[in-house]
C-alpha cells in the first residue's frame, strides 16, 4: 500500500487563491485578493457573472484587505512598506485604474475609522501626523481626495463614529491599566468629552466601543465590568443605564451580527471550543437556522449591501478551507462562490480537536490537539506551537502550522494558557505579571497530559512560535531546556524590558495595560530581567532556529540579535535567519516558504525523523544573496 504523499509546503503556506471578499454598496459587485503574476492584488467582477479582472497590479509586496467607498465608485486598500507597518492609505477606480496614495506621509501610519454605507460621499481616517503617538482624525472626501482635520486628539484611542461620521465615543487609557469609555454629544469638534464608563485593568482589555443606535443615544460595547465573562451591553448617554444584551457564564462574547439600519444585535456568537451562535430575538432564529444549513462550520458576517438584503459570509474550518457564500436575506437562500485554498480541499487535512486539563495550581486550561494521519497516536514526536499576543486565543480553524506539523508526523499541541482571551476575566488575569512565570507552566502541564495518555515521547518534544510564541519557545529553551530538544522562535523578544521600551510611538496611550501586565522597566527591572530568556541564556543547551523581520516595529530586530549574539559566545547550535523585506512576520510568500523549508529540515533534524526520510544535509541553508543570512 502506498503511503499517501506529504501535503506541498506551496498549498498550505504559499498565496491563498482568493481571500478578503468584499460586496459593494449595490450588492451587484464583488472585490477580493488573488495573486496576479504571483502578487496579491485586488479583482473585481459582476455578483453572479464570470467576468473576474485585477484592477491592481502590485509587483512587490502585495496587498491584503480591500473595501468599497460608501458611494461604491473606488476601492481602498492599505499597504506598508517592507513590513513597517507604517500603513499607507490608497484607492483605485476599478474602471479606469486612476490610482491615488490619499495619505502620502513618510513615517505616518494610517488608521480607517469610520465607513458609513449612508454617508456617501466621505469617511474617516486617522493620522498620526502631529504627534507619532496620537491619531487625529480626519475626513477625506471620495471625490477629490482631500483630507480635512475634524479631530485634535486629546489622548484617545479606539474612537467610534456615529452614523453621521461625528467622533463621539473613545477610550481614554489610564495609568493604573483601566480604561474610561469617553462620549460627547452631538456638536463638531468642540463638543467636550464626559466619562461614561471607568473600569480598572481587570476589565481592560474586555472593554471595547463598538458603535451607536440609530438615534446617537446609546452606545454598544463589550465589557466584562460587573461580570466575570465579556458581556455585550448598551449603555445610555443620558444617565449612563446598562442594559446586557447577552452574556455568557463560562465564555466570553465573540461575535454579532445586527440589522444595519436599526444597529441593533440580532444574533450573537460566544468563543466556545467552536463559536457558540444564538439568535437573540425569536424573529431572528429562522435566519440563523438558515444561514447554519449552508455550511457546517464556523459562522462570520464578512460584508453586506446598502439594502441589507445581499449578505456575504464566510464559514471557517478546522479541517479545510475557509468558504465563502453570499446569502440572500428575503428568500433565506445561498449561493458558494469560493474557498480561499482549494487545493486543500479534499488533502486530507486533520480536523483538531479540543482538549482540557487541570494546571498544577487548579486552574482548568483549554486547547486544541492536532494529530498525525498517520500511524497509531502512540509516542509521537510533539511541538508544542505557542500562540502570540498573548491577549488573543488559538481557536477552531484552519491551522496551516498545525497542519503542517501533522503532515509531517508531530502531534501539534496549541494552549490556551492563561492570559488567553475568551474564558473570562478571571483566566486573562491569571497571566498578569506571568510572563515566563506560570503562563509557561500551562505549556509544561499540557505536555505532561499528553504524556501521561502516551501521546507524545517525551524525549521528542519542541517548542515553537511566533511573536508571543516567539518569546515563550525561547523560555522553554532557557528556563526548562531538559523538556525540549529544540526550540524556533519567530520575532520573539529575548530581553521584558527592551522590549517594553521599544514599542512603537502609537502604542504609548496603552503602555499602562504592559506596565500592569507584564512590568514596568523603571520599576520592575530586576523582575523582568528574571523573567527574559536573555538572563539564563548560559541554561540553554538545545539547537534553536530564530527568524526575525528586519523592520519589525514590534519587537526590533536587536531583540534576536542579542539572544543570538549569547548563543555564538557559547558554541550552542543555532540558526539565524533575517529577512530584511519584513516586520512583524512573513507577509512575502517567497520568504514564508523560505522559512518553512528552514523549519521543517530544522525540526526533521532534532525530532527524529522517520526512517525513510533523507538525511538532513550538513551545513546552512542555501540562501538568495542579499535576501536573509544564515550566518550561523
């Protein structure tokens, strides 16, 4: 019998075919991404026709999300340069090409605010231009393209727009890690802002403005005040009444979808080990019922027309690609129109499945297992794969990592350590000031589970990530090297202070929530470096890969380069890979593919690999010139 073939490296990591769809205002048009001439550029076509064209023709790094102008005559787009994340805003008539850079500022990075489909003629931009920490925010018009200040920032980030596209709520962050929900009335620039919700960091992170009723007179957030889970709640301008509009017991609310004339949530979705949906008006089930029987994964509202008759939707799976329908509301009917990869429909894929375990202090923790297709799940080869942030949640989707690594032959293990978002307040608390602390126990006790079921061979075990993940692969490398036999980390900061330190200027307005979180480099310096893989770098003594962009604003490059530095003082294996066209990640699939080609010779090599495989080749990479260095 023939061993079924492994899954090409291009289908899972290399350009998606179509992603990003976008109805128009008219509902009779559709914009996406696709590659065009190996590029991610944006197409259109006719809703129902064949007649799909790019309308952008980006040789270089490509472009990722698109949407409509409001009056439906452009699309825009954002793009940054070499991964500076110093976005640039554009947009281009889809019939004539005409092209326009609308905010054409060096060292600026620029933030879409608001997009009302009834206001057709302008929408909101933010631009750091003044002030490189704050983003005022200002209307551009469709027509010519120009920009027009109508906001002086005050000191507010996640400011929301009302229907009429007049700033009227905001977050003001506060020292102690909190957040004050900020609201004025109606009345332009001048109009004075008023406190309408104050919550102290436990609530922090959970509390978000999300958008007005029709009237102006109550705004929608998420926040966990009052709760232990994340609750959607309306709170009135007048005299500040909450009213919960849904909650939880156990998970925290994850998703809405609501009338667009009305504003008001009709049906609502809560992170589950799947999304949880619930309609929250009995007139409102039969929709969800039908929406459901289109597909049987996971539910999301991607876009819709001005009508609100014509929806688009997209249904996520662990197993496969993501799909694509659009969804007629009068007649409850839809139509396929694409997944986002279809090679890998029918390859085969490992559907992951969820698992839960009790940490060694008591605390219950959740994630997801991905297992081999092949062979027995007896004494496999393990990675434990570290989600970043960490204030997000690995969740039920396509993994192309975990399905990478189970292709090959690993058990792919994802934790959802505390810290993790969507299990309430309590569990994202429990990571406070936990970095390298007990966020890293939850990775070692989910090993232990998994070895105490015979899953994994403990002596073939790494650790591998990216960003956060980066940082948590390097800890185990540092603080429990006798668990792992190798470690990648991807952008992951070696050195809690440094990194705090250099965090871009626009970030500053929340630098309390890492201050009450992780640390405070002027007043926790000998904690935090207890807490950096740099300070016990003499403890590691397995290989590691480390990857990192050239231009990543988030964690500098510096950050690697001292871990890095550590590690050829002490003759310990490694691997140096710098991509000098990057930031945060690998946005070029060239390099993505480049990378996991370094990736999986560098964990066939430590995890044992199978014996039919060849043998890894001695000595580094073969690397382009000029494009990143292996250099040891």
């Amino acid at each position: 019998m023939t061993e079924p073939s492994l899954i090409p490296r291009e289908a899972l990591f290399g350009n998606p075919e179509r992603i990003s769809p976008q109805l128009a205002p008219d509902g009779t048009r559709l914009a996406w991404i696709a590659p065009y001439e190996g590029v991610l550029n944006v197409w259109t076509a006719t809703l129902g026709a064949d007649d799909p064209r790019p309308v952008t023709h980006d040789a270089n790094r490509g472009i990722r999300t698109c949407f409509w102008t409001p009056d439906g005559s452009r699309i825009g787009y954002l793009q940054d340069r070499a991964g500076d994340e110093n976005w640039r805003l554009y947009d281009i008539d889809p019939r004539t090409g005409d092209t326009r850079d609308l905010t054409p500022f060096d060292s600026v990075r620029a933030q879409v605010i608001g997009v009302d489909l009834d206001v057709r003629d302008r929408i909101l931009v933010g631009l750091n231009i003044d002030n490189p920490r704050l983003h005022d925010v200002y209307e551009l018009r469709i027509e010519d393209g120009t920009l027009t200040r109508v906001l002086r920032n005050p000191g507010l980030v996640a400011m929301v727009a009302d229907r009429d596209l007049e700033v009227r709520a905001a977050i003001n962050a506060r020292p102690d890690g909190g957040r004050t929900v900020v609201v004025r009335d109606r009345g332009g620039p001048d109009a004075p802002w008023r406190p309408l919700l104050e919550v102290g960091h436990e609530d922090g992170l959970s509390t978000v403005p999300l958008r007005f009723d029709a009237s102006g007179s109550r705004l929608l957030l998420t926040t966990s005040a009052g709760a232990n889970t994340t609750r959607l709640v309306w709170i009135a301008l007048a005299d500040g009444a909450m009213e919960v509009v849904a909650e939880h017991p156990r998970h925290d609310v994850t998703s809405m979808i609501g009338e667009r004339a009305s504003r008001k949530p009709t049906m609502i979705a809560f992170a589950g080990a799947r999304a949880q949906w619930h309609a929250l008006d009995p007139a409102a089930q039969p929709e969800l019922d039908a929406l459901r029987a289109l597909d049987d994964g996971d539910l999301r509202l991607v876009s819709r027309d001005r009508e609100d008759t014509v929806w688009l939707t997209a249904y996520d799976h662990s197993g496969g690609p993501t799909r694509f329908y659009t969804y007629h509301r009068p007649t409850k009917t839809g139509t396929y129109l694409f997944s986002d990869r279809p090679a890998l429909e029918g390859a085969g894929l490992t559907p992951i499945e969820p698992f839960e375990f009790t940490a060694r202090d008591g605390l219950t923790i959740h994630g997801y297992l991905t297992f081999p297709t092949r062979g027995p799940r007896r004494d496999l080869p393990t990675v434990i794969k570290v989600h970043g942030g960490p204030w997000t949640r690995d969740s039920w989707r396509l993994d192309s990592e975990a399905q990478w690594l189970a292709d090959r032959g690993y058990l792919c293990v994802q934790v959802n350590f505390r810290g993790s978002t969507g299990y309430g307040k309590d569990f994202v608390n429990a990571g406070d000031r936990e970095w390298g602390g007990r966020m890293h126990d939850d990775l070692i006790d989910a090993l232990d589970w998994t070895i105490a079921r015979g899953y994994t061979d403990p002596a073939l075990v790494g650790i591998y990530g990216g960003s956060y993940g980066g940082y948590a692969a390097l800890v185990g490398a540092a603080f429990t090297p006798d668990r792992f036999r190798c470690a990648v980390d991807v952008v992951g900061p070696s050195s809690l202070a440094t990194l705090i330190e250099g965090i871009p200027a626009y970030w500053a307005p929340t630098i309390a929530q890492m201050h009450t979180r992780v640390g405070n480099p002027e007043t926790d310096a000998d904690f935090l470096w207890s807490r950096s893989p740099l300070s016990r770098v003499d403890d590691i003594r397995i290989p590691l890969l480390i990857v990192h962009g050239a231009n990543d604003p988030r964690v500098k490059q510096s950050e690697s380069e001292r871990i890095v530095e550590a590690l050829r003082a002490k003759g310990i294996p490694h691997e140096y890979i710098v991509f000098p066209d990057e930031g945060h990640g690998m946005a070029r699939p060239e390099n993505r593919l480049r990378f996991y080609e370094a990736a999986e010779r560098f964990l066939a090599t430590h995890l044992a690999p199978r014996p039919d495989d060849p043998a890894p080749q001695d000595g580094p990479l073969s690397w382009p010139e000029g494009d990143c260095l292996v250099p040891y």
